[in-house]
C-alpha cells in the first residue's frame, strides 16, 4: 500500500472532518491568470459546500469569468497532526443570495432569531450565493502513519 493510499480520508470521515471544520481556503483565478486565494465560511450540504461573498468581490468577480476553484480545508501543526481536503470544484454563482445567508448564520450563531434574519435580509441583497461542487477530492490525515514516516 502507498503512503498516499495510507493517508486517505474515506467519505465519511471527509464528511466529518468539513462538519467540524469552519472556514476553507478558496483559490480562484484572477484577471490576470494567477491564484487569488481568500478564507472563506461555509456550509457543508451533501458533497458540496455553499457559502455567500459580496457581488462585487474579486472572488466573485473571478468565478463569473471562470466558474472553477479549488478549495482547501486543513488542520493540525506537527506532521503527524495534519489532515486536510481539497477539492476541485465548479462553483454556481447565485443571485439570490439569502438561502445561503440564513443556512451561514444558522451554522455560525446556532440560532436564526428576527435580527439575524433582518441583518441577512439586508446582507443578501449585496451578495451573491456559492455552490462548490467537486469534480475531484484528495484528502489526508498523517495520524493514520501511527507515528511511523
């Protein structure tokens, strides 16, 4: 077996370990051809991840010419600590931007109370919603080497 193959996630525990997790690193290519990378909240659904950005921002602006990023999700510090998945993604773009907002708060605040609803209400209309959906997925959690590199 290769160590690539030891290290790998299965699904589910690529599923738990996005649940637990609350911010990916999103790459998108910029105007002039280079990676624009930026941290990014998001909502684990299924395969996908959806999160929200402002219309108006680069990440934004660069997925309407070019609807493709990768996104990354990573932890730990030491070698045998890190665990991490990135995906390869097509990425919708979508203008009404509120579904995305409340389902962000309701996993960042625990509630969806009248004010929060109001200030996603508010939010929304400057917004833009996201779906990632993978189109390839590598994972790896160095603890499965058992200490062993």
């Amino acid at each position: 077996m290769s160590r690539r193959d030891q290290i790998r996630m299965s699904e589910d525990e690529v599923r738990a370990f996005l649940a637990e997790k609350l911010v990916m690193t999103v790459a998108t290519l910029g105007p002039k051809g280079r990676p624009h990378l930026m941290p990014l909240w998001f909502v684990p659904e299924g395969d996908e991840l959806i999160g929200w950005t402002y219309a108006k921002s680069q990440k934004a602006k660069n997925l309407e010419r070019d609807p493709r990023a990768t996104v990354q999700v990573e932890d730990g510090v030491r070698y045998e600590e890190l665990r991490g998945v990135m995906m390869e993604c097509d990425v919708e773009l979508d203008r009404d931007a509120k579904p995305y907002g409340l389902q962000l708060f309701g996993r960042y605040t625990g509630e969806l109370d009248h004010d929060i609803e109001a200030l996603v209400e508010k939010q929304a209309a400057k917004r833009v919603g996201l779906r990632f959906t993978p189109t390839r997925t590598v994972s790896w959690d160095h603890s499965k080497l058992g200490g062993v590199y």
